[in-house]
C-alpha cells in the first residue's frame, strides 16, 4: 500500500499531465487542419483578437510609407501623371477597338448560338505583407468578410494570375500564390491549345505536369487559363515556359515555367469576382433531376446543346 | 551551505502585469512585416522560454499553447503548428528551470540554444508530413541570434525586480 501524502501547496496537475493534454490538443489541432480544413471558425475567433495587435505591429510602416508619399517632391508626381497621361492615349486606341470588337464578338456568339463571355468584375486591393509561414508562399490582403471576399476568388495584377484567395478573415484575406507547393492552375497554351494543368513548386517556380515527352510545347510558349476549373475565367496570361527536359526514361517531359505576373511583388491585386456557375443544358438537368441516366441515342444530337464559354 | 552562483542577488518578486505586458510585446515583434528576414529571432519563443525558466509557476504550458494559436493564425500556417511547438518548449524549460538557473547568464544561453532549435525542428516536421519544400539553412539562423540576445534580454527583463523596497536617493541603481 503506498499512497502520496497530501501535497503541501496546490500545484495544478503534473507537468508529465499537463504536457499530455496540451499537446494532444495541439496535434488534434494540426490534424483536423491538414485533414478536414474545418477550423475555420476558430482561425476568425482567434484572429479577431489578434487582429487589433497585427494592426498595431503595421502601423509604423503604414505611417513610414504615408510619410515617405508626402515628403517626396511633387515633380515625381507630375512626371508619373505625364507619363500615365501619355500611357492612356496609347492605349485608349486599342481599348476602343477592343470595346467594338467584344461588341461584334457578341453578336457573332449570338448568331452561333454559343454562350456569352463572362463579364469579369472585381475589387482591387493592397497586399499588406507576406504571411510569416516560411514554408508556403502567401501574403494577406486588406479586404476580407466586411467586402463580401469569399475563399476561391480569383486574384490577378496587370499582367497575369497571381493566385487564389484561400481564406476569409473578418477584415483580411489570405492569398496563395501560384507559386505555393502543389497550387494548381488548369491552363492551356496559347500557341497551340494544347490543355494541361501548371503546379506551383514552392520555390517560385512552376511545373506544367503529365506531358508526355514528345508534347508539342517550346521554350518561351505562354500559358494562360483554360477556364475549365470553373474558378478561373478562360485568357488570363499564367506563366511562361523556361526549361524543358525530355529524358527517355520517364514517360512525362519536366517543363519549368515562371510566373508572368509579379508574384513576389507587393503592391495592389485585383481580386475578381467569383464566376457564376455554369448551368447544365436543359436537357441533362431534367435528366440528373429525374436521377435515369438514359442511353444516349444520337451523340452528335447532344453535342449540338453543349455550350462553350 | 550551498555554493552562490554569479546572480546570487536576491530580486524583488515579479509582477504579474510585466510578464503579460512582455509576452504581448513579444507577440507585436513577431506579427512586424519581417518575413523577408529569416534570421528574425522568434520572439515569443525567446521570451517563453525566459519566462518559463524564470517564472515556471507563473507562465507554462498554457500561455505557450495560447501564444502559439495567436501565431499560426497570424502566420497562416497549420494551426496547432506553434502551438505544439511552444507546449513542448515551455514543458522542457521549466522542467529544466532549476538546473539552468544555476549558471552564469553566458551558459544559461548554451542551454537555450537546443531548446529555440528544438521548436524549429517541430514545426519543420509537423510541415514536412503533409509535404512541404524545405526552406532552406536559413531557417535556423533564428536560434542562434536569440541566444546572442539572450543576455542583454535578461538585464533588461530584470530590471525592474532589481528595484530596491524603499527608495533610497543615495543607493546607485
């Protein structure tokens, strides 16, 4: 029989216990994140309280860059304002062009009876830092639940895809890069329309993966969004190939691309409005209602219905 | 009669706000933009580490799990990730508080330094499980800037218990 004395000052439970509990929680934690991505609630409760400190910490560079802005000399402004004064006149000739032949597109999808391009729409924003993480590429923007940013938003800049708003906090919301591990974007190349899918490597490069050795891609071939993901609108510039290795031994060819939009940069992102659903043509929706998966009759009869974007 | 190490000095005790106040400054040095900077000690872990070798009783494996949820949602990474890392921090240097006590400040750092790449290399395998790249050498350069911190952080964390009862104007600190 031996049992403890009581303890002479009340301690808590022991270490060894306390080590246990805590740290069960945390890997419960770690793996309903990586598994379930059901934490979400708890991310925006937590960040709710951090939110006021993480904008105390950025006040003295929001206050540095306001103070930089007023200080620099009013002539830097006017030659910026000169040069993009000049800039719109070039290109308002190629807007107004393009305004008309979007409108001659239109009626010529009309008359093909094929479905109208989506209009695209968005709200811009300010990249406010890169997340600390330093093993995934993502930065926080300044918009989030307040400005109606829902996960899954498409993010752009000037010249291409910059990547995906993954998720939602009450005031801000975080940003996967392209160039994040295993982000992928479906995409298709402009010279020839051959299909395929580009994954981020984590070191700021990207990867156009499963083509077969002998596919007909080239240095230097732009990719842009294919749209079939029906996340991303179809024509957005991705990214350009750098380097390809075609070795025997392996079925698929390794094709290296970059980012043609500036990933790593900071500065205003256009995050775009999230594409309306594609509906099914009447006639399968009938069919997936009624729940019979009727034998096609004719094929080429109901390829006619299948509508392109 | 046990044998006086280099801070025999008796300290007035801690007060419970400056423990507070210190961890959430920790915590506004680590959300400051420097991701750029990848040898930027991390901070909280640094003051953790002080706290729960200085004060066990006070702070423990509780503030560091709490501490370690303000950061992953911060840092937009797995969440539990700090967290794990901090609980076991702070588990292993309260546990080891009275030994490390017991040195001079300069090796009081050597004993910090395992400790600080200890929570390194937890969150490098809590994220290498599900696969992410590798960040590089770089990413322990952190501990090692800590621990050279670790000095002047313990002066400047114990000053104010180095404050004497009644106020003498002759007394020189």
């Amino acid at each position: 029989m031996d049992h403890q004395p009581p303890p002479f000052f009340k301690r808590g439970p022991a270490p060894l216990a306390r080590l246990s509990f805590y740290s069960a929680l945390s890997l419960a934690l770690i793996f309903f994140d990586a598994r379930f991505q059901t934490l979400e609630l708890l991310r925006q409760g937590v960040s709710l309280l951090t939110h006021p400190i993480q904008q105390a910490a950025h006040a003295p560079m929001v206050l540095l860059d306001n103070a930089s802005d007023y200080f620099f000399s009013i002539t830097r402004f006017q030659e910026e304002n000169a040069r993009l004064k000049r800039e719109r006149l070039v290109s308002a000739e190629t807007q107004l062009r393009t305004r008309q032949l979007e409108a001659e597109n239109e009626r010529l999808r009309k008359l093909l009876d094929v479905k109208a391009r989506q209009q695209v729409n968005g709200q811009v924003t300010q990249i406010l830092y890169a997340a600390r993480d330093p093993f995934s590429r993502r930065v926080i923007v300044d918009k989030g639940e307040q400005n109606n940013i829902v996960a899954g938003q498409p993010v752009i800049d000037d010249s291409g895809v910059v990547g995906q708003v993954t998720r939602v906090f009450p005031f801000v919301s975080e940003i996967t890069l392209i160039t994040d591990k295993d982000q992928a974007v479906p995409v298709q190349i402009v010279r020839n329309g051959l299909r395929s899918v580009v994954f981020g490597l984590g070191n700021g490069q990207l990867e156009l993966r499963f083509m077969p050795a002998n596919a007909d891609v080239q240095n230097g071939d732009l990719l842009v969004t294919s749209g079939l993901d029906g996340v991303f609108l179809p024509g957005f510039p991705v990214a350009k190939v750098v380097l390809i290795e075609r070795d025997t031994s392996y079925s698929f060819a390794r094709i290296y691309c970059v980012p043609v939009a500036g990933v790593e940069n900071f500065g205003e992102v256009m995050v775009l409005d999230p594409r309306p659903p594609v509906t099914l043509p009447p006639v399968l929706t009938s069919e997936a209602a009624s729940g019979v998966a009727k034998p096609l009759v004719k094929p080429g009869a109901k390829k006619k219905h299948l509508k392109r974007d | 009669m046990q044998p006086t190490f280099s801070s025999s000095r008796i300290l007035q005790p801690v007060r419970p706000w400056f423990i507070v106040l210190s961890l959430l400054a920790a915590l506004l040095l680590n959300y400051l933009p420097t991701s750029a900077w990848m040898w930027m000690p991390d901070w909280v872990a640094l003051l953790l580490v002080f706290w729960s070798i200085r004060e066990p009783r006070r702070v423990g494996m509780g503030s560091g799990f709490i501490l370690g949820l303000a950061m992953d949602v911060a840092d937009a990474s797995l969440l539990g990730q700090h967290a794990l890392a901090y609980v076991l921090l702070t588990y292993v240097a309260s546990s080891l508080s009275r030994r490390i006590l017991w040195f001079p400040v300069g090796q009081q750092a050597l004993h910090v330094l395992p400790l600080l790449l200890m929570v390194q290399i937890v969150q490098l395998g809590v994220r290498a499980m599900p696969g992410v790249e590798f960040p590089g050498l770089n990413y322990f350069i952190g501990p090692f800037v800590a621990t050279a911190l670790w000095l002047p952080l313990t002066v400047v964390l114990l000053l104010p218990q180095y404050q004497p009862v009644e106020r003498d104007a002759n007394r020189p600190i």
